[in-house]
C-alpha cells in the first residue's frame, strides 16, 4: 500500500496551527494583563419584553461586582457564569467577553411570550416563541393570547410544550393565529379539555369554536373564515352559541 503526502499542505496546516495556538496563548497573556474596567450589560428583545433588566442579570451572575473591578480577568470564569444566567427561564441565550480595554460585556437575549397559561388553582405561566415554558413576573405582564382549560396543569409541569403530546402543533397554532392580523384581533384565547380538544373563544360574539386537537389546522381556519366573512354577516353576530369545525369539508353551526 502507498501513500502520497503532500508536503507543501502539511507545512501550510501546520503552520496555521501555530498561528491559531499562538493567538490563543496571546489572548489568554492579555487577559492575565488586563484589569477588568467596568462590566456592560447589553439585553436584546427587551422591547415589549420587561421580564428582566440590567440588575437582574447582574444578580444572576453572582459576582462581587464592586471587589471584581481591578482585578485580573484572567480569574473570571466566563464559561461559568454564562451558565448561570442561562438557568433562567426568561434567558434565551448568554453570551460573556471582554474587550482590550477591560470591559467585561454581557450580551443576553431574552425569550418572547406567545401565549400565557391561566388557571385558578395555582400560579399562571408563559410559552416562549421557542416552546419554553416560563414562569410569570411581578415585574411584567405580557399582553398575549389566553391558554386556559383541564389541559393547562400538565403543560405547566413541562420544560417545553414539545414534551405534550401534540404539543408541536398546538404551537404551530399559536403562532398561526399571532401571526394573522385577522386571527389575532378576533381569537381572544384557547380553552383546552383534559383530552386537548380545543374550544376558540372569540372577542367578539358569544359562540363557542369547537376546533378539536391541533390537527389539519390550515384546513380548520379556512372554515373558520368563512363562517366569519360570509355566513356571520347574513345571519347576524349572536345567530349561533356553538360552531364546530372537527368534521372535514364541513362548518357545524347551532
């Protein structure tokens, strides 16, 4: 068997590698040099999203900011305190390093509420544009559809709504009706039963949407749309109590 070297390549690889082990060890001297300056907290989606604020985030760090400035960088563990900010539910991501100044920056991107979990026997909480599920804040209430119903309790013992059975499409169906300038005027929360069928409750109008569990949704707002942009308006507003869309190419109304 032979072999074929090509020794220019292997001279350039290796040449790289000193190149990027050198800059590293480079790196690590300069932050043994540098004294930390100040520590900057940067928070994106914040807008809309209050959940934390500077403060907060320097809690979740857990340092001695005070004693922490002057003191070498080389002894800040930023790995470690990435970690600990992340263990917030409220986090999406964290990310920690330093400047040739000294400036030890903070960049943390905050999760998004899509819908927020309602029931009356224990605390409420919120699904992120990720599935996460959150806890509530005193600090910040989210103005976003209602979850409610039997079905809640089990979402709320979950990390993620895609640990639910369903649970992807039940997504998939908030985020269908958030993101429709129609469906999200007119669809005010989702009630789910213990065996998650889905019940719409509209702003407007006193009908009951029986919707079933998350499936052939697209086919579902297609009937829904047109009970509400043409039958609603010959019949009236309060014609029906209930309207049900589980049967295919069919609009049940009562």
């Amino acid at each position: 068997m032979k072999f074929k070297f090509n020794i220019k390549r292997e001279i350039k690889i290796a040449v790289v590698l000193i190149v990027v082990f050198g800059l590293i060890a480079f790196t690590e001297r300069m932050k043994g040099d540098i004294a930390v300056h100040d520590i900057q907290i940067r928070i994106e989606n914040i807008h809309g999203n209050h959940f934390l604020d500077e403060s907060d985030i320097a809690d979740l760090m857990q340092l001695d900011h005070q004693n922490l400035r002057g003191a070498s960088l080389s002894k800040v563990d930023f790995k470690v305190i990435e970690k600990r900010i992340k263990r917030d539910p409220f986090i999406k991501n964290a990310e920690l390093f330093s400047d040739l100044k000294g400036n030890l920056i903070v960049n943390v991107e905050l999760r998004r509420p899509i819908a927020r979990i309602i029931r009356n026997d224990g605390p409420d909480g919120y699904i992120a544009e990720d599935g996460t599920i959150m806890p509530t804040s005193e600090k910040f209430t989210a103005r976003v559809m209602l979850i409610s119903g039997g079905y809640v309790s089990q979402m709320l013992k979950q990390p993620n709504v895609y640990a639910l059975e369903h649970g992807e499409q039940l997504l998939e169906m908030i985020n269908t009706i958030r993101e429709d300038d129609f469906w999200s005027a007119q669809i005010a929360q989702l009630d789910i039963d213990s065996r998650g069928k889905i019940t719409v409750i509209p702003q407007v109008g006193d009908e009951d949407i029986e919707f079933g569990k998350p499936e052939d949704i697209e086919s579902k707002f297609k009937k829904l749309r047109i009970f509400y942009k043409e039958i609603l308006p010959r019949v009236g507003w309060n014609k029906y109590s209930r309207v049900n869309l589980e049967f295919e190419g069919q609009i049940v109304a009562e």
